[in-house]
C-alpha cells in the first residue's frame, strides 16, 4: 500500500493547525502586511481633522494609498489636541506630507494651489472687512473693563461713528467725492473715535487697557515665533538661507511702506501703486526661488494650501454655527 493511501482521510494534528496559522499572523505583522483579523481603519480624535482629511480627500481625488498617508499624518501631527495646541502644525503636516505622499498626490495639490490663486475668492485674508479686525479685537477688549453705564456711552460713540463713516462711503459711491478725500476723513473719523472712548475710561482702567493689550502682543509674538520655528524645521533652512530671506523680506517691506506714502501723498496713483505692488512682490519671490531648494518651494506650496484650506473649514464652521444659532433662535 503506497504511503498516499495510508494518510487517506487523517485529519490534520489541531497544534500544526493552530503553528501554520500562528506563523501566518507572525510573517503578516512582521512584514508590514495589513492584519486581516484587525480593521485598518486610521482614527482621528476629533472632529475637526476628520472633518478636514474627508474634504481634502473630496476635493484632491485623493488615492487610497494617499487618503491613508494624509490621515496619518493629521494623526501623527494634529492628535491629542495638537491641531489647535501647536502653532507649527501645519508646518509640521507640510512636511510629513511632502514625504509620505505619491508625486502624483503632491501634484494634485499644487494644481489645487494654483486654481485657489487664479480665483482670490477663495482665499483668507482678501478684502476689506480683515482691515477692521484690529478695531474689533481692541473693542471687545474695552467691554472687559467698562462699567454698564460706560457701556451705554461707548454704544451711543459707536453708532454715531457707524452713521459718520456710512455716510463717507455712500459720498464715494455716488462720486460726491473721491477715494483719497474718503480716506483721509475716515482716518479722521478714527482719529476723533480713540478721543471719544479714551475720554469715558478711567485713568485706572487705561492703564488696565494697556496691560491687557501689551500682554496679547507678547502672546501674539510667542505664537509667531513658534510657528517661525516650525518653518525652519520644517524646510530645513540653513543659518545662510534664513539670513536671506530675511533680507528679502526686509526688502520687500521697505518698498511697500515707501509705496504706501507715496500713494497717500498722492504722488503716485492708487492703479499706479497696485502695478508697482505686484513688481515688488514678484521680486520677493524670485528672491525665494533663488535662495530655496525644489524640495523647500514644495513644502512651502503644500503649507500654502493646508494654510488656505485649513482657515476656509474654520471660517465655514464659524457660518454654520451662526447659521444653526439663527435657526434656533429664530
């Protein structure tokens, strides 16, 4: 009788089985191979960088392989709070992504890049209601340190400045008088605003003022000079490099600020000013291309787009919750 019919209808020793598939869970975890007993599933603690990996992954066309790099990445980075802790993390994530995804994602997002910034509409930063950010910021300071009755007087200056500066701007509309003459007396209008609240407010509270703000600068400072930081290592600048792009940058902010007095002096027009503002600007930035390697300009164009996209969900989450509130309250 041949061995073969021998071994006919034994069933196999339940311990080899349990070995083979032991080996076989040992060999998948130690060569990197998915688990196929576990879910592969990346979780993100929180609902704002689920949010922002689900929109990228929409708007990039992102590949699975790619989808699950950019998911690990915010993990790695934004976890744990650090989305909202850290002011280098999208610094951070710039660079982990630039590693970690295909060429082909990285492409797709500066194709992205470059459509957001043939249409500044769907940028932050652009327009004129970010000008009126400072004021805002430094009332809602005064409302900490007023008294109700100052309250109501600081109401009453406000609108009163309100109506003012409404009426200047329907007198530049209806061409009843020019742009620079509207400037120049909303400038006075702000001038003559800072009178009338610093006249309401108590020496104390002045001083009360100017600690709080003083002490939001140096907030403000730490904070850009986390992120400052966070760049450096993000691009891997050089002691050289850094000296350059500060002179650079110096460059370009000297010519705006001689720019900006000549267009308010009138000595040069405002169309005259916008031309000579993108000159100066594509200088900076050959100045850029000239001082950074490829790989740098890469990750500096993937921080540009997370930058863009990261504040358009904040701002967008801002408009639905209004929007909710009114809802509810309506």
């Amino acid at each position: 009788m041949s061995l073969n019919k021998k071994n006919e209808g034994k069933s196999m020793n339940p311990n080899s089985i349990k070995f083979i598939i032991l080996s076989t869970i040992l060999i998948l975890f130690i060569t990197g191979c998915e688990n196929p007993f576990s879910s592969n599933e990346l979780v993100l603690d929180s609902i704002e960088l689920e949010q922002f990996s689900n929109d990228l992954e929409i708007e990039l066309g992102l590949s699975l392989k790619n989808s699950k790099s950019l998911k690990k990445a915010l993990g790695k980075h934004g976890n744990k709070g650090l989305w909202d802790k850290d002011p280098g993390f999208l610094w951070k994530l710039a660079a982990e992504l630039h590693e970690k995804l295909s060429d082909e994602g990285k492409e797709k997002i500066f194709a992205r890049l470059s459509k957001i910034k043939d249409n500044p509409k769907g940028r932050i930063g652009q327009g004129p209601k970010n000008g009126f950010k400072g004021k805002k910021d430094h009332f809602s300071i005064l409302q900490k340190i007023l008294t109700e009755n100052q309250k109501e007087e600081f109401a009453i200056i406000m609108e009163k400045h309100r109506l003012e500066t409404s009426a200047i701007h329907e007198g530049i509309k209806a061409g009843e008088i020019t742009r620079q003459e509207g400037e120049k007396l909303i400038k006075n209008l702000d001038n003559l605003l800072k009178e009338s609240i610093d006249s309401i407010l108590t020496e104390n509270q002045k001083v009360q003022l100017d600690e709080i703000k003083q002490e939001i600068e140096a907030k403000k400072e730490a904070f850009e000079e986390q992120i400052r930081l966070a760049k450096i290592e993000a691009l891997g600048l050089t002691n050289d490099q850094i000296i350059a792009l500060d002179i650079a940058e110096e460059k370009a902010k000297n010519a705006l600020d001689s720019l900006k007095t000549l267009v308010e002096s009138a000595e040069l027009s405002r169309e005259d000013g916008k031309v000579n503002v993108e000159i100066i600007l594509k200088r900076k930035k050959n100045a850029h291309l000239n001082i950074l390697s490829e790989k740098q300009i890469e990750i500096i164009k993937i921080h540009q787009f997370l930058h863009i996209r990261w504040h358009l969900k904040n701002k967008n989450s801002k408009d639905r919750f209004n929007e909710e509130k009114g809802d509810r309250e309506g």
